[in-house]
C-alpha cells in the first residue's frame, strides 16, 4: 500500500512514536482499518517501505490493515475517530492542527499522552476542551504498558477514561482484544495524574537503585511515592480509588521496576554520575519525567500538597541536588510521622 492514500479508515493514530505504533498495530490487528501519522516525513516514508517501525518496535511487521500518511491533513480527513499518541509537549499543537483539519466534534479525541501541558501545568483534557469544539467527547487511555510488549501481544490491561460514557465504550470495542484488556472509567482527572506523576517517581526509583539501595527501599520509594500521587489526584479532583488500579498503582510499579522504562533508566543514569542532559540525550526518546517534574510541582504549589519524593527528583533533574544530595534530604525529613 501506498504512503499516500484517500481511503477511508475507522481510526487515525497521531504520533509514530514507539506506543502510537503500538496502538496503530493493535487496531489493526483488530480488524480496524487505520491510518499512522508521525510529524518526521522522511523516517514516516522508511516505515511505510519497510512496513515496520524499526527505530521504535524493531522486528514487528505492520498487518494489512495499518497504513502510513504523512500528510498531517489527508490522515485527520480520511478517519472517522482519533487516537492522539504524542509527548505532552506537542499535544496542544496536534489537538490544534486536528481541529482545523477535521470534524472532530463528530468523532471526539482519545489520547494515550502521559503529562500536563508544559507552558501551563494544566490536564490535557482542559488544553483539548478549549481547542476543540463545546461538547466534544474527550478521553484518555492510561495504565501499565510497554510499547514493545502491546506489540508482541503480551497480555495487558489499560483503563480508558471519558467523559462520555458511549465514547468510552465505543474505543474499548476498538481496541479490546483476547491480549488488551480495557477497563472503561470516568476519572479523567485521575487517570491522567497518576500517567503523569508515576514517570516521576520512576526517575526517583532509578536513582535508588542506581546508588545501589535495594529491594527495601523501592518497594518505600513506591508506596510513599503512591501517597504523593494520591494526595495530589484528590486535591486536582481526581477519586482515590482510581489511584489504586492500572492507571495508578499498576503503572507505577511498572516504571518503577523495570528497565524498558525510559524514565527508571534515565534516573540509573543520574545515579552513576551523569549529567542530566547528558543522560536524557543518551536514551534517544523523550523522557517524560523531566518536563513533568516542573509541572507536578508547580500543582503540588498550587493545592498545597507535600511532594518530597518529586520535589527531590525535580531537584536533581535541574542539577540542583546530586542524586545522594536529594536521598539525604529525604532521610533527614522528620524522623517520625504518622503515614498517610
């Protein structure tokens, strides 16, 4: 199939990164006749001759029905829903660009971004719903998930959270299959705090475990880590309990446990010695954590809510503390404390 195309598909997929990727594979898979943007037209013309995404899922071949279009335009206008899968610092951008290029107050707008908008600190659904048409139905889909094993159809488990219940519904019916659970909930606030605050605390678990600290302390590192999280999602609007599931507590443990996460490795890397940008270059991909700290903080700021954990990372990712200098201001924090 051609990179250029004016068929009809049932679902764009916005960024080519390696999890829009992910998702385009699985929708397709699924029977979904989908259509993958990325914003590089050069890398997109490779894939779409390789029928594979080398640089971000290597060895996964597309299936028939995934196509390539790098004409930002021809892809918003040719689907009838959208999955928006890029950084947080390019999401207002491509909600901006897909409002002007197609109706989007039909279909609505699902992301799977994990951040808060860089230049405000706000939820993404806010940036959406003042971009996009009144009354559009907004979703996020969230929880513990690694590109590369969504591709290799690893069983997984997300929940998609929206403000429209039919909405919700209709993109677990897209998306679900006997290998990716999803789990439907209107806690769009929530689910979106905890995908944001836990690359954070993953930076934070790396650091642990780079300076050589142990089962003990990442396993306090992810419980008191999970307090923060709470504390701030409730205070944003967010319910407790949604802090509990696969968008809070599953995706923690995740990023916190394992090396495919980008953000835990870019934290062992600051634990050896090496500078910040220096370690975030070295990984190729956009660390999320980093730019998240700063807004993460600046809500902590806004709802007076106690961070330590985050308010260390933030720390050490500006090149303000050494990642030993910030475990030490948090040991020395008072001794005893009533946990909540």
């Amino acid at each position: 199939m051609s990179a250029m195309t004016t068929r009809r598909f049932d679902v764009a997929v916005l960024g080519a990164g390696s999890w829009g990727t992910a998702l385009a594979v699985t929708l397709a898979r699924n029977g979904r006749a989908t259509v993958l943007w990325g914003r590089d037209a050069e890398e997109l013309a490779t894939i779409a001759r390789r029928r594979r995404n080398e640089k971000y899922l290597p060895g996964q071949d597309f299936p028939e029905g995934l196509d390539v279009e790098p004409a930002f335009s021809k892809a918003a206008g040719t689907a009838d829903a959208y999955l928006v899968a890029v950084p947080s610092h390019a999401f207002a951008k491509v909600i901006a660009a897909l409002a002007a290029a197609a109706p989007a107050g039909r279909a609505g707008v699902l992301w799977a971004t994990k951040g808060f908008d860089p230049s405000s600190s706000r939820l993404l659904h806010e940036v959406a719903a003042e971009l996009l048409p009144p009354g559009v139905p907004l979703g996020v889909l969230s929880g513990p998930t690694f590109a590369g094993e969504v591709a290799k159809r690893l069983p997984t488990a997300v929940t998609l959270a929206a403000n429209d219940a039919g909405f919700a519904r209709g993109w677990a019916n897209r998306l679900s299959n006997p290998r990716f659970r999803v789990y439907t909930s209107d806690d769009v606030a929530g689910v979106q705090i905890a995908g944001a605050v836990k690359n954070v605390l993953a930076i934070a678990a790396g650091i642990a475990d780079g300076l050589g600290f142990g089962a003990n302390t990442r396993a306090a590192l992810v419980a008191r880590g999970l307090s923060e999280m709470v504390r701030l999602g409730e205070a944003a609007g967010g319910r407790a309990a949604t802090f509990m599931g696969l968008a809070g507590l599953g995706d923690l443990v995740l990023t916190c446990t394992d090396d495919q996460s980008r953000n835990r490795r870019f934290g062992l890397a600051l634990a050896r010695g090496r500078p910040p940008g220096e370690a975030a270059a070295a990984l190729g991909q956009v660390v999320e954590g980093i730019e998240t700290s700063a807004q993460v903080m600046a809500l902590a700021r806004r709802f007076a809510v106690e961070m330590p954990i985050c308010e260390q990372v933030r720390a050490v990712v500006t090149g303000a503390s050494s990642a030993a200098g910030a475990v030490e201001a948090l040991l020395a924090r008072d001794a005893v404390r009533a946990e909540r």
